[in-house]
C-alpha cells in the first residue's frame, strides 16, 4: 500500500457536514466533484467507544454440501452401514418444498445445486443400499455381492449387512468389494489408516482377508490382512500404511479374498489420522484452516439440518451420542443420508480443539413443510424436555444422569454452555405463528434451570416480533448481493440502541449463485458489510458466515457460495474465508469512531459486479442486481487493542481505481513510523480452488510513514487490515 500523490476523480459526498455548510462549500468552489483532495479518514482514538464482544467472530455449520461425510468428519467410506440409497436425480427440493426467500428456492436445483452423476455401479440395480459399494473380480474368479437383512450385527442400526458370495478363486484370483469412498480414497504418502469392521465368514471360507487401498487396475498403497474370520460377528481393527506414494484421490478401498466362501460385512470404516489423533475424528487440512480464523463460537447443528424435513429426519441429537453402532443416522434435509458419526460429542469436542464455545441450537418443534406438521403446546413438552436433557448431557456434572452418559462416551468434564437458540429461521415455515408459544415453553424452562443461559430467538429483528418473553438476542441472517451487501454495511446503524441484542448467525454474500466458492468480487461486499457489524457492535454481538464448508465433487453442492471449498484430498479458502481470517485475526477490544468525509460514492455500474462461472448459476448476467445505489465507495471500521494499544484500520475499497486516503488520528502523540498489515486484492472474478488455493490471498503489507496524520493508498478493489502501533 504505497502512498501516493495521484487520487480519483468520483462524485465526493460531503458525508460529516452539515448539508448547508456543504453546499455552500460546493457553491464557492471549495469542494467540487473532481476534488483534489483525498477522501479523509477521521478516527477519534480519544473517545474510545463501544466495546467489541470477544466472541464478535465465530462459525456457523450443519450438515450441508457434504460438510462433515465427505468432508470435515475424517471417515473415508461411504455407506459404511449400506443404509444409504441413491439420491433421487430430480425433484430433490433441498428443504422438501419449504420457501425460503433468504437462501435457494427450493425446487430450483438448477441454480445452486449440481446434478450427482449418474450411478454406473451396476450392484445398485439389485439393491440400493449397495450404492456405493462395487464387486470386483480378477479374470476367472466370480462372486456376488448383496444386502442382506437376516442375523444383524444389531437390528437398530447395523441392520443391513452386505454379503459377499465368493463362488469360484484362486491363488491369484481375487473376490472382492470395493468402496470409491467420497469421490475418492485420498492416498497420501507414508500415512497410516485406521480400518475397521465387523465380518463374519460361513465355515467354508478359508482366510485371508485382505484389506487395501489400491487403484482401479490394482496398484496397492497400503495393504494388511485378518489370518482368519469366525462364523459369528467380530470386530476387527487394524492400520495400514502408505510408503513413498504419490498423493492421489484415484483410488478405493478393497475388501476381498481368494478363497470360496461367504462373507458378511458391517460399519465399515477407514480413517486417515485425524486432527489431535482423535478416534473418530475430524479431517487435519480443514481443522487447519478452521483454526486459522481463530473462531470464538460454533454455531451447530444447523440450519435447516436442525429442523429436518420430517420429525423423523429433524437434529435427534440422541441418536448422535455413543458408540457408532448405535447411531442409525437419517436424511439431512440437504437430500443425503448423514452418518451422524459428528455427532452432538464430536461438534462439542470440535468445539474444544479450537477453543470456540458451543452455540447450540435446540430442535423446537418446526420442520421444512410449510408448518404442516410443527409440534405446539402440550405435544411440545416432551420436546423442551429433550432440550433440557441436550443441555444437561453438554454442562451437566458426572452426578447428573445425562452428564454421567457424556462421561461414559468419554468425556467426563463438562462443557461450558452460555447461548442456546430455540429452532432456525422459525420466521419461514408458518413458524411465526406459533413460535411465542414454542419459544416460552423452552424459555421458562431453561431459564429456570439455567438462569444464566442466553436465549437466542430464531425470529429476526425485523419481524418485530412479540415473543411474549424477552430473547437475549435475535438471531439474523442475510444471503445478499453485492449492491445490497455495500448498502447493508450501513444496516444497524439507525437500530434502537435500546432494543434487542442481535446474533448475525448466517450471512453471506453470494448472489448471483455462481458455484461451490465466491469470487473475489463476494469478498469484498462481505468486507464492507463486515465493517458495518464492527462499527455497530454495541447491538451486534456476533457474527458467522454460512455455509461453512463445500465438498466441490460434482454432486456435492447444495448450497452455492460457501467459505471452504475441499475435496477427498485437498482444501482451500475462498477470497471470503480470507477476508474472516484478516479481520478475525485483528480484533480490537473497543471500537474507536471513525468518519469518512470527501467520500466518492459509485452507481451501480460502478460498484464490483458479480461474475458467473462457466456452467455456474446466475443466468449469465453481469450484474448483482439490487439496489442502484449510490453506493459508498470506502468502508471503514476503526478499533483499539487493549494489550498491545495497537489501533487497527480495516478498510475497504470496491473501487476499479486505487483510493488515496488520509488518514487523521485524533488525540494521540505516538504513532510509529512503521505500521504492518494485510492486503487482498484481485481480479473480481479470481476464485480459489484445490489446484490454486492461493491465487486469492493476502499478503502482508507495511508502510514506513505512519503518523498521527498520513497518507496511504488503497489498491482498487481492495481489502486492507492496517496495525498502528501506540507504542
Ligand atoms: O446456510 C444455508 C441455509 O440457509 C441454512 O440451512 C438455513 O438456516 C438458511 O436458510
């Protein structure tokens, strides 16, 4: 961020003076619209002002995109309870015909969904829980593969079992099942896989088991195997390892054998190391970026993942706990099966390993139809009572009945729980029409357990809505275009300073949809809106972009727009996952007033416009749509931290043309020469992806003139966080 003497000529808007006085001024000449003169920014940094909660920043995530099978949840096997069916290729509304004026038209899968491929596993065609799965067979050897229902491991979960019928092998004539995983078994170099299984044989078969990863032709990357299998149901675990591979995702997982015999098989599973090795854990690439951000809170389990479409499919977060044998898993609403293998411990324990605190969301009774089946009154009682229970098994001590079952799933020290939010979005749905009714029902009884929880209304400020009970915050969402992103920067400010606290607990801008991750062009309306909630953090106490995760397959989008696109084997953050990271990473503790005068403003044609990827949704058009504007052309949010005095500048300029800016420290003596930051900039339309993660991403700046008062320059179409340093 050089300085610079040069500036742009743009209509300026007189934004801090009296309207007369800048009339006046534009009359005399003294300000016109082709002023020589920078825009300035003023910060006051002896009024310090409004304190910026300490969890301002968090994630907001449910099961959505293939975000925990397929993508955070380490499991690398599909169907590992050959529950899973094909998805239905049309009609799949993604919230079973719910209107959802905030997100994708359900029923409109044309524009934020793509099509999964079609299934060329030929097993399917004989039984669909076979999806997925696949017989393979050397030259002259033969067998089947089939479903089978009769002696289950369990009959609640482990119902099915597949049966591998080997009917004629050999030395060097292999029988076998082969699972491709979630678009691939990523194979990485000298890596170990945890494998494990039940099986069972008829007495005629003969060991070996062979366990491999290997490729389509047979190339084998890690291979072990089980000497012999008894006739009645085991467990067998055992590790693999890779040596000097290739990283690749060509590749399956392979159960076979070379002897004739029978062989059942059940919760199959395979786990690559998983981040702070915990058994059943999350994938270490995506912790990675996770913790990166720095998060303070999770936002779980959803979302409309928490509603379900259907009581049955809803958030049954007892049917999450425990071991996997026991966890049937159901339909998310976003038109998959989930495993439920991240269950209501592992978002807990997510929680723990990134230092974030739970925002749990409690199933209330609403589901995705319309509000045709929505549970009230007394028929709600045993539902607030599952949420107490939830509460309990989350902060409960070992002496409590659901706090002692946590400790028996392995975690015996209680989670600290401050906010819970009573059901999502229940402004759709009919839910307004009953939720004061739901909402007290949870209120009365929560708070009198748990006095010192927060309740989080699911309504959204502007439904002014009279819940009957006072929610501690209000839970709003925004999935926005760019125009109304810059507009909406300015969105809180006119809110009643005496009115309810707000929880932005989804936003994003992502209109028009154009795929999996957003372009550079969404990061900057989400950087100018963003500055909006810092300067009005007094009523916005935290904030989470939503979705979280995509996994880019074809087939595994739901949802377009999200912050973290991956696949099997790698992962990357978009131009938005950098513009949270930026500002997440330099919180202040207290916000300091900032004011922009000489202000360009832009119309419509001016402001970034939101690009359309090839065979992306948006219909081809180049423009947001929305407002017109005008549009501010420079955001700005100012703060102090108190550890360091540091003040932080995070500005951004939607400008296709650099924006020279002064920069006026108000009441302070010392600033140093040298200041450090951050920049990101780029083409409106640069994307990330697996292949190139980085061709959006910040790079470090500094600049060597700071000072009470100074100049700098911002690129065009630029992000810029700037330390000051005090002292
Ligand atoms: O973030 C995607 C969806 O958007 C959420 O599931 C829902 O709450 C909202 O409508």
């Amino acid at each position: 961020m050089p300085t610079r003497d040069s500036y742009i000529h743009r209509s300026y808007r007189l934004r801090s003076l009296p309207a007369p006085i800048a009339g006046a001024m534009l009359a005399l000449g003294l300000v016109s619209f082709a002023s020589s003169e920078p825009a300035t920014l003023t910060v006051r940094v002896d009024q310090p002002g409004l304190k910026i909660a300490s969890n301002f920043y968090g994630l907001m995530t449910e099961e959505i995109n293939y975000s925990y099978d397929g993508g955070l949840y380490g499991e690398l096997i599909r169907n590992r309870i050959f529950q899973d069916r094909p998805i239905a290729q049309a009609g799949r509304g993604a919230r079973g015909g719910a209107t959802n004026p905030a997100g994708t038209p359900p029923g409109a899968p044309a524009a934020a969904q793509t099509p999964p491929p079609p299934i060329t596993n030929t097993a399917v065609e004989k039984n669909p829980n076979l999806i997925d799965w696949s017989l393979i067979a050397s030259d002259g050897a033969a067998g089947d593969i089939d479903i089978d229902t009769k002696d289950p491991v369990n009959t609640t979960t482990l119902k099915n079992s597949l049966r591998l019928d080997i009917r004629s092998a050999g030395t060097g004539r292999r029988v076998g099942v082969a699972n491709d995983g979630y678009w691939g078994i990523p194979v990485r170099p000298n890596t170990t896989y945890a494998a494990s299984f039940y099986a069972k044989a008829s007495q005629d078969f003969q060991g070996p088991l062979t366990i491999a990863i290997e490729d389509n032709n047979g190339k084998v990357y890690a291979s072990g195997q089980v000497r012999a299998l008894s006739s009645a149901w085991n467990k067998y675990t055992l590790k693999i390892k890779t040596g000097q591979v290739q990283a690749t995702v060509d590749a399956r997982f392979v159960l076979s054998a070379s002897n004739p015999g029978s062989i059942w098989f059940s919760l199959v599973s395979l786990f690559p190391p998983t981040y702070k090795n915990r058994p059943n854990g999350n994938r270490i690439d995506i912790m990675e970026k996770l913790a990166d951000m720095k998060p303070s809170f999770l936002r779980f389990p959803g979302g409309n993942y928490l509603e379900g479409r259907d009581f049955e499919n809803r958030f049954n977060w007892k049917a999450t706990i425990g071991p996997l044998e026991e966890r049937p898993g159901h339909m998310s609403p976003w038109t998959y099966r989930s495993t439920d293998g991240l269950g209501l411990l592992e978002f807990l324990e997510w929680c723990e390993d990134l230092n974030m605190e739970p925002i749990v969301a409690l199933y209330a009774g609403m589901h995705l139809d319309q509000g045709r089946t929505t549970i009230t009154g007394d028929a709600l009682k045993p539902i607030v009572q599952e949420g107490l229970e939830e509460i309990e098994y989350i902060t409960g001590s070992t002496s409590t009945k659901w706090g002692a079952l946590r400790a028996k799933h392995g975690h015996p020290a209680p989670f600290r729980l401050r906010y819970v939010e009573i059901g999502n979005e229940d402004w759709l749905n009919n839910g307004m029409q009953n939720y004061a009714g739901r909402f007290a029902m949870f209120y009365d009884a929560i708070k009198a357990k748990y006095p010192d929880i927060q309740m989080i209304s699911s309504l959204r400020s502007r439904d002014k809505y009279d819940h009957t009970r006072n929610p501690d915050l209000l839970d709003d969402h925004f999935y926005v275009s760019i125009p109304t992103a810059l507009l909406q920067a300015h969105y809180y400010d006119k809110y009643d300073r005496a009115g309810t606290k707000i929880f932005v607990g989804e936003w994003a801008t992502n209109t028009p949809r154009s795929g999996p991750t957003g372009h550079m062009a969404f990061a900057l309306g989400d950087a100018a809106w963003l500055t909006g909630l810092e300067r009005n953090s007094d009523i916005v106490g935290m904030n989470c972009y939503a979705p979280l995760f995509c996994n880019v397959n074809p087939g595994g989008m739901q949802w377009s727009i999200n912050l973290i696109g991956y696949d099997a084997l790698g992962s990357f953050g978009s131009p938005a996952y950098f513009v949270q990271k930026m500002f997440s990473n330099n919180r202040g503790d207290v916000i300091l007033p900032a004011k922009l005068d000489l202000l360009p403003t832009l119309n419509a044609d001016e402001i970034p416009q939101a690009p359309v990827s090839p065979g992306g949704a948006g219909g081809g058009a180049t423009k947001s749509g929305g407002p017109t504007g005008p549009f501010d052309a420079v955001y700005a949010a100012a703060s102090r931290e108190n550890a360091t005095g540091d003040i932080i500048l995070k500005l951004v300029n939607v400008q296709a043309a650099p924006q020279l800016l002064k920069i006026d420290l108000q009441g302070v003596q010392t600033i140093k020469k040298e200041a450090k930051g951050e920049v990101l900039t780029g083409d409106l339309a640069a994307m990330n992806s697996v292949a190139e993660p980085s061709k959006v991403a910040p790079k470090p700046i500094t600049i060597n003139n700071a000072g009470p008062s100074f100049t700098c320059d911002l690129p065009a179409h630029s992000v810029t966080v700037l330390r000051l340093k005090t002292r």
